[in-house]
C-alpha cells in the first residue's frame, strides 16, 4: 500500500490557537541552552552557565535515593500515586519540616507533585482570576509567564544589585492593597542571593497587616507564593528564613514551594512538594489530579526513605554543598580579579542557590550582544537578566555552576578575560 503523506499543518498552523497560546511566549533560558547545545554538536569547545540543572556526572543523585527508586520499581511501586501523594512521603515530608525547620504542619496542608514547577501552576491557578494583580520582583524565574498562563496582571518590581536584586518590604508595600499574591524566591533564582531573616519577618508583617485589614473589609485575602526549593543551599554567613517561623500568623496565607531537585540534584527525578492553607492546598490537589502532574510512586517512596535518613541527607548535603561553593568561589574570584584589572564586570559574592550574579558592560554592545560575542569569542555561555524579566540593557548575567567543573571553569576565565580585553581595545 503506498503511504499517505498528511498535510498536519495547513496554510496557518497558528489559527486554531486560542489567545493564550498564540501570544504565549516560550522560555528564553532554553532557547538559549538550545543555541548552545547546536554549538556544541558543531563542536565548540564551550564553558555552559546557561540551564539551572546539574551535570549528573559532576553532580550524582544521593546513593540512598537511587538505590531506593530501585528497590521501589523492583517492589512493583508502579502504580498511580494518590493525588495529593504518597501517604509515607507526605509523612515524611510533615517530620521533615518538624525537624528541619521546628515547624508543625497538618498532614492535609502538603501536597507533593512532579516537580515544584506544578505546585507553582497550581497555585496561580487556585488563587488567581483574570485581571487579578501579581506582584513578583525582578528579575525572577517564569513569573511573567505564569501570570499569562492565568491570565493574571502582572506587576513586575524592578530591584537592583544594591539589595542583592531582592524586594523590600517597603518596595512591596505600595502594591499589597491591590495585590492577590506575591510571588517571592529565596535563595535566588537568578541572582543567587538570599532574603535577610529580617527582611522576611518584615515582609510577612506587612502581608498579615493587610489581611487584618481585608477581613474587617470583607475582601479577599492577600497571599504569599514563597518558593523556597533552593533553601538547603546556602554559603557563608547567608541563612534561609521562613515568614510561619518569624511571624506565625503568616502561614496562613503563604504558600511554600520545596523540593528534591536542587539540594540532592535530582531535578529529572521530579519529586516537589508544597505547605499552605488547607483549602488552598486542597483545591491544588484537585487541579493537578485532573491534569496528572504527579510525582511517579516510586520516586516518591524513595523520597520518603531519604528524607527519614538525616545522616545520608547530611552527608551528601554536605558534599553537595561545598563541590557547588568551590565552583561559585572560583567564578567569583576570577571576576574579582578581572574587575582589580580594569576590565568592565563586576559581580555579587554567592550566597545560596548554583547562581551568580556577574555584569558584564562591553561598549557598544547590549545584552544580547554581549552574550554572543563571548559565546562565540571565549566559548563561555551565560543568561541575560532580561530572560529573568528584568528590562534595560543594564549588563547583568547568571551563571549557573550545576553543569561544569572547576576544570571547566580555570579553562574558561582565561579565555574570558583575553575576549574582554579585545573588546575594551576595539
């Protein structure tokens, strides 16, 4: 029989997209990670800061966690998971937050997902009508285009290095009456800074100040999306705080985003969880079980055997930690050192996540320019801030150290430095 070629596209292949779809716009970061990915196949010889995930050969997942999502698969744990998770892993994440964190949570408050990024979906998509207002600080991950997704107005706060590229209280304070929720990360993602114990306890005043005020006017709630799935990796003198933990009468308006895929570099194992209000959480449940964005069984019941073994938590954690740190403290000196030299960047020191903050200001050239010139120049691939939302050809970059060694990095700021010196002479 011969074979029929079908014409799957038509004349306008976009036409039958609805509004959303059509000026949906996809993610800058893995357009660019594409990009690099062409080069390399080419065979560029190419330093990669760009994907905020982990080469598994510099970053294996816990031992405890592999062997376990074996044993579970070997087990027959291949079935549906409930939808609001696996009661052990549930439980497990409750003791978790009661010895980690000394906070005490209902069973009914977690649910876990595949992935934080679903949590994240869900929360848009309980808490927002369209036309409500967002509030997110920039530059930060994927904010705008979950605001779009639900068709939220976003209100995008600019920040500045000054403060690490992290909100203020007061910074937030003239957008809380009219806001539905705002959108925080800590430990950054970009900028790999952390929000200040202080500025947390400050933050959630302000949140639960306005919700005082909305209950004597009967309105809707105020509510805090605080992703915090970067907050076992901290350096230096930088410590993570939660806004239940400083100011108790927060937690029922926050919603907190955690999970395995960066502490235990486990981000293709996608197990993420979320804590809030009973309602709001249960609500999530029931659209990510229409949608079926769960976690696979396995993986959770191996979850669950890491989070009840503090000691190998502790253990790779600790490694973990510092085989990132070295890196981050290598870029962070090299940077330091082409700044004494004249050379046009300067950066923040690390203070948690796998980023870098680094600002990079060749004449002549904007951000994208830049980009390219030391892609293509000094094989060296790093992300504009503009992919994190924040506007203006201002110079600033991330670098992401999950997928390279320090190998790689004593390789690369050589070439760095010579690409920068024959820009600043042309």
């Amino acid at each position: 029989m011969e074979k029929l070629h079908l014409d799957l596209d038509g004349g306008n292949p976009r036409r039958g997209l609805c509004g959303m779809a059509q000026s949906l716009v996809g993610s800058e970061i893995l357009k660019i990670a594409g990009e690099i990915r062409a080069k390399k196949l080419a065979g560029a010889k190419i330093a990669d800061f760009t994907v905020g995930d982990f080469s598994s050969r510099e970053f294996p997942i816990p031992d405890k966690l592999r062997d376990g999502i074996l044993r579970a698969l070997a087990a027959g744990e291949t079935n549906y998971p409930p939808s609001d998770g696996v009661l052990r892993l549930r439980e497990a994440v409750r003791d978790f937050w009661r010895e980690r964190l000394q906070l005490e949570v209902p069973l009914e408050s977690i649910l876990i997902a595949g992935g934080s990024r679903p949590v994240i979906y869900a929360a848009y998509r309980a808490l927002i009508e369209p036309g409500d207002v967002v509030v997110y600080p920039v530059p930060s991950w994927n904010n705008n285009h979950y605001c779009h997704l639900v068709g939220a107005r976003g209100v995008a706060l600019e920040t500045d290095p000054e403060h690490g590229f992290l909100p203020t209280a007061e910074s937030l304070r003239p957008h809380l009456g009219t806001a539905r929720m705002i959108a925080l990360c800590t430990p950054l993602n970009p900028a790999g800074t952390v929000l200040a114990p202080e500025e947390v306890k400050r933050i959630a005043e302000a949140v639960v100040a306005e919700n005082r005020r909305r209950d004597q006017a009967r309105e809707r709630p105020l509510y805090l999306l605080f992703d915090q799935v970067y907050w076992e990796l901290t350096f230096g003198s930088a410590r993570h705080e939660l806004p239940a933990r400083v100011v108790p009468e927060s937690a029922r308006y926050t919603i907190y985003v955690d999970g395995i895929s960066k502490a235990f570099a486990a981000t293709g194992v996608r197990v993420g969880w979320c804590v809030g209000p009973r309602a709001v959480v249960g609500a999530m449940k029931d659209i990510l079980g229409h949608v079926g964005a769960w976690a696979p069984r396995a993986e959770q019941v191996a979850t669950a055997e890491l989070l009840r073994d503090h000691s190998a938590m502790d253990q790779y954690l600790k490694e973990h930690t510092g085989r990132l740190q070295n890196r981050l403290d290598a870029l962070h000196e090299g940077f330091a050192r082409m700044a004494k030299a004249g050379l046009p960047v300067r950066d923040i020191a690390p203070q948690g996540a796998i980023y870098l903050s680094v600002q990079v200001r060749l004449p002549g050239r904007t951000n994208d320019q830049t980009r390219r010139y030391l892609l293509d120049e000094a094989g060296f691939a790093l992300v504009p801030f503009q992919a994190f939302g924040l506007a203006g050809e201002n110079g600033w970059f991330r670098l992401s150290a999950g997928a390279v060694s320090l190998r790689d990095i004593e390789e690369a700021l050589p070439r760095l430095e010579a690409a920068l010196r024959k820009a600043v002479k042309t």
